[in-house]
C-alpha cells in the first residue's frame, strides 16, 4: 500500500511530517537545487560546521509555520479577540482552516526556491528590481504549475506566492486580506517568523554557537492573533489583526530578539564571513555573463553552489581566467585582513568617520588596498508588536520591553585591507585614527 | 556612509514633526515623508509600496536605521503605545551644520508637519492612502477612488475615503 504519510529526522525538530503532495513539491528540481545551497553562502570558512543547506531549513519552516498556525487557530486562543477586530478576518469562521494550514505549508516550503548560489551574499547581481523573492514567485507562479495540478484539491499558486513571500515582495499581487498577512507574517514576520525561528535555532546548531537560541516551544505557545498595537495616544489599539503575543511570552520574545542581534555580530557580520562574501560577490561579477544572474528559470536551476565552486576553484588556478585574483584569495584563504572596525559611539562623534579613515588610509597605503564594509541591520527596530496583558489591554512591546528597545543596531563599519599591506595599514591606523574621532576633527567641526 | 542631503531631510521632518506636536513614532516619519514626494513634489528617492498602514518605504526604514546606528536618532519610549523618535545631541549638530544643505526643502517639509503635527496613525493610513490612490489613477472619479480605497483598505468605509480624497486634494502645498 502507498504511504500517505512520510517524515524526516531534523536536528532541530526531531521528526517532521509531511503528505504526499507535499513530498512531491520536495521531489520535485527547484526544491532538490535546495540541497545545494548553503545557508550561510562561505561561512564555513570560519565556523567549518556550518555546512547546513537551504533544503533542511525549508522543511524546518514549514515545521514550524504549522506548530504557530495551530496555536493561533486554536478557538480557545481566539476567545478574546475582540469583535471588530475578529470581523475583519472572516476566514477563522468559514471552517476552512484545512485549505489555509496547507497553503501556508506549502507556502513555507517553497519560501526559499528562489535563492542564488550561496543565499545572500551575491544577490544583488541579479538584474535591476529582481530579487530571490522574485524567482520564488516565478517558481511558485510558473515553474511549478505542473505539480500543483497534480493535487487534489487544487491549491491556489497566487496565494502560496503571496503567503510565501510577504506583501513587500507581492505587491503585483496586491491587496493582501488580513488573513494572508497574517499567514505571510508566519512565514517572513520580522520577530515570530518561522524563517527567521527556523534559522536562528539551526544556524546556531550548525555553526557551533550556542548565541542563536530560544525557547521557541514557548514562544509558539504563547502566539495569539491580536488588534495591533496602538501606534500613539489617538487610539486604544488597531483595527489591523496583527500576530502578537500573550504577557507570558514577553521575556522569550526577547530572548529571540537577544538571539539574533547576538547572530548578526557574532556569525551574520562576522568580518571573515563578510570579506569571503565580497571576494564571493567580485569574483561573480567578473565570471558571470554580463556580471548578473540568469533569470530564465532553466537556467537558474541549473547553477548552484557547486557550480560556483567548481569555476572559483578552475579560476584560482589559471593565472589568466576571469575573476582568478578573487578566486585564490577565498581558495587559498589570502583574503583581505580587517584592520579596524568603527564604534558606535565613535559614529557619533563623526557620523563620517568611516569614510574619512577609509579615504586615508586609501591616500596612505593605495585605492584597491582597502575595502569598506558598512552594513547594518536593523535586528529590533521593526520588532514592535502587540502584547495582550493579563488583564486584557493591547500593549506596544516596545512600550513595555526595555530590552527590545535598547538593543544595539548590529553594524559592520569594517576596514580590510590587502594582506600584503597589513603592518603598514594597521600601523597607520593606531597612529592616525583617533584624530578622527574626536568632536571638532578637521572634517566634521 | 550616511547620504548628507538624505539625512538632514530626515532630521529636519523629525524635528518639524515634534515641533508641531506629532507623536513621531516610524508610521508618521513614513507617512510625512510620502507627503513630502508625492503631495509636495520634493523627490525623497524613498520608494513607496503599499503596505499594512498604507504606503510605506523599506528604503526609509533602512535610512532610520542607519541613523540610530550612526547614533543621530533614538527612540523615546512610552508606555503602552508605540515609541518615539527624536534627534539625538549628535543628531542635532549634524542639523545645526547641514541646515542650509535642505534649501527648497525646508518649507514643505514645514508644511507637511503643519498637516500631520496633530493627526493620529489612524487618519494618516486613510489620508496617504487616499494620495496613493489618486497619484495611482491620476485621472479617475472621485468615486472610483473612494472605492478603490475601500478596496485596499476594506475598514475604511466608502464615505470616510470620499472625505479623505478630499481632505487631500484641498491641501495646499
């Protein structure tokens, strides 16, 4: 007899099931190209477990999107929702949450079929406008027509697109009900998001850190689809239904935000990890037709991180092929050195600081000597959410956490400088960086 | 590296903002900034999209972020309600020695937080709203309008987005 029901061992989630039409969306070439993308681009460089791909967290997501659907459907959980509030979400009276529970599933397994050989780190070699959530529509719109009509019922290919990739992304697909929003907001929500739960807990798990984790047990339980949170003094709360959770849950929620700030310094910026990513990134643009991505969805399955390694591996070691200097430096670890990295604080004293040290030391010791790294990361500034207080009142989380609200921005502000140049760069930086950061410096008075 | 011409359009709609009265939590920031390039004309180089609260910018919200990270903006907490944003020390001398670099956009962004300074979230979401959807189909109805608005944003009844789309189109910038 055929099985209807497999699963798989997880680290992280011990088993998960999954159903037929669900193993065919796994069997099925855009989700294999999965196991061939690493979920940290090159950050087993420096953390040499994190060899974990796209294809595992995929399957943690849509573990996880379904332990927080089942939480905030359950009709005890939705008792206190107030009446207008619950109004405006007719879909949790229409008795179809079977038809919603398994497009979110699917939703949640194809969230990530859109991205590049090795995630981030190159995505904006893509083409002007298109980014992986795009492949992951055209993917969820086009290419996988064919294994949708093979199940019975039918699932809707735009919802699974809108719920896969959030309103920012779908906005060809817009207006959003407030039920998919909150369906996306379990998939891509900044602060409960099943991706964002997912690959804390198992990035950490492979990196070797133990920064990454939660008691996200429970903080699924403490979920509740709540009014928003009022934005000022004008209202009690928003109309606008809205993920949140009960008072209990405020302290693991913080942990969660603790977490990935402490993942964005620790593992996500590490200044190893972002060097190797803008060799990775200057070695692409100088191997790849044109210096972009395909976008035809042939071709775009055909390129994983294999094939990327291959060709940096073949370039590295032909002095005259394209992109061999970036090449050998990520093979033969003769990467760019961090020499400096800015404070925050020192920011304040010259919001240019960076820019100004980098235009120096350019001066001192040569342009393509030095590269600079200024990224940040917002990792709580979104992170506002309603909290439903014991006795009943909608509160802002960030007008109750301390915590939330002091959290630093996770920030690069790196100098690298070419190995070769090292002594002399960092000489030059603990002779002269300080008059740069001192209030009344010659360029910011 | 923090855009000069960017972050003083910023801190000065933040400190306008305050000035007249405004909450300032992101929602306005966002809100009055759409204003300022949609109603006013002024270019922000902030792409909109229509979001949860009506039209707002990632490009914005990574700008803010930028500037508590840079430690020129913070957030003054309130209880129980969203926060709010104000300029820090080092965001005020930054303003202090970029002012003159706003030039033609000092008095509409005057002008917007005039508008905004006592609106609450509510009414901003159904008045940029109401601009979106007239900058959108420039040449339709009023009526059209109206329930387009509707459309997106089904909690805004008809009537309340004809007043609105009104409301908008008797601002004078």
């Amino acid at each position: 007899m055929t099985k209807t029901t497999h699963e798989f061992r997880d680290p992280i989630h011990v088993f998960v099931k999954l159903d037929a039409d669900e193993r065919m969306v796994i069997n099925s070439e855009p989700f294999q190209r999965l196991r061939h993308i690493h979920q940290l681009a090159m950050t087993y460089l420096i953390y040499p477990g994190g060899t974990h791909r796209r294809f595992e967290h995929s399957i943690g997501c849509m573990e996880l999107a379904t332990r927080i659907f089942d939480t905030i459907t359950d009709p005890d959980n939705l008792r206190k929702l107030p009446y207008e509030v619950r109004n405006r979400i007719p879909e949790i009276e229409r008795d179809r949450f079977q038809h919603w529970r398994r497009t979110l599933r699917l939703a949640a397994l194809c969230h990530d079929i859109g991205h590049l050989p090795f995630s981030h780190a190159a995505e904006n070699l893509l083409p002007k406008g298109v980014t992986h959530e795009t492949m992951t529509k055209r993917f969820i719109l086009e290419g996988m027509r064919d294994i949708w009509a093979k199940m019975e019922p039918q699932p809707k290919p735009e919802q699974i697109a809108k719920i896969a990739v959030g309103e920012k992304e779908a906005q060809e697909l817009l207006p959003f009900s407030p039920w998919e929003r909150i369906l996306s907001g379990i998939i891509t929500g900044d602060v409960f998001g099943a991706d964002r739960m997912d690959y804390l807990l198992r990035d950490s798990l492979h990196a070797g850190v133990t920064y990454g984790h939660f008691d996200h047990n429970r903080l699924i339980d403490t979920m509740r689809i709540l009014p928003g949170t009022a934005q000022d003094d004008t209202e009690k709360y928003n109309l606008e239904p809205e993920l949140g959770i009960e008072q209990g849950g405020v302290q693991v929620a913080e942990s969660l935000l603790v977490a990935r700030y402490l993942m964005f310094t620790q593992v996500y910026f590490h200044s190893v990890r972002r060097i190797y990513d803008i060799h990775l990134k200057s070695f692409l643009k100088t191997s790849l037709i044109g210096g972009v991505y395909p976008t035809d969805l042939d071709e775009f399955l055909a390129t994983t991180d294999n094939e990327i390694l291959s060709s940096i591996r073949a370039a590295a070691r032909n002095v005259s092929a394209a992109g061999h200097e970036d090449a050998s430096r990520i093979l033969y670890r003769n990467h760019f050195r961090k020499v400096y990295q800015l404070m925050a604080q020192d920011c304040a004293n010259n919001p240019f600081a960076l820019a100004d040290i980098a235009a120096a030391l350019q001066e001192h010791i040569g342009v393509d000597n030095v590269i600079v790294d200024d990224a940040n990361k917002a990792t709580a500034s979104k992170s506002d959410f309603p909290i439903q207080a014991d006795d009943g009142r909608i509160i802002s989380a960030h007008g109750q956490s301390k915590v939330m609200t002091s959290l630093p921005i996770a920030t690069t502000w790196y100098l690298f400088v070419n190995p070769e140049q090292r002594e002399r760069a960092c000489s030059w930086v603990k002779k002269n960086v300080e008059t740069f950061l001192k209030p009344g410096n010659k360029n910011y008075a | 590296m923090l855009d000069i011409d960017k972050t003083v359009a910023i801190l000065a709609m933040v400190k306008q903002l305050r000035d007249e009265g405004s909450w300032t939590g992101e929602t306005h920031v966002q809100k009055a900034m759409y204003f300022l390039d949609k109603k006013c004309a002024i270019p922000t180089e902030f792409d909109f999209i229509l979001y949860k609260h009506g039209p707002y910018s990632f490009d914005l919200h990574e700008s803010l972020a930028s500037l508590f990270a840079s430690c020129l903006l913070e957030h003054q907490v309130q209880p129980s309600y969203g926060p709010r944003i104000q300029l820090t020390e080092a965001g005020r001398m930054f303003f202090a020695k970029y002012a003159s670099r706003l030039s033609s956009k000092e008095r509409p962004i005057q002008t917007v937080a005039n508008w905004f300074g006592q609106k609450g979230v509510a009414d901003l979401e159904k008045l940029a709203t109401a601009l979106w959807v007239q900058t959108e189909s420039p040449a339709a109805t009023e009526t059209a309008l109206a329930e387009r608005l509707h459309e997106i944003k089904p909690h805004i009844p008809v009537e309340d987005a004809r007043q609105a789309l009104q409301t908008v189109s008797a601002l004078e910038s």
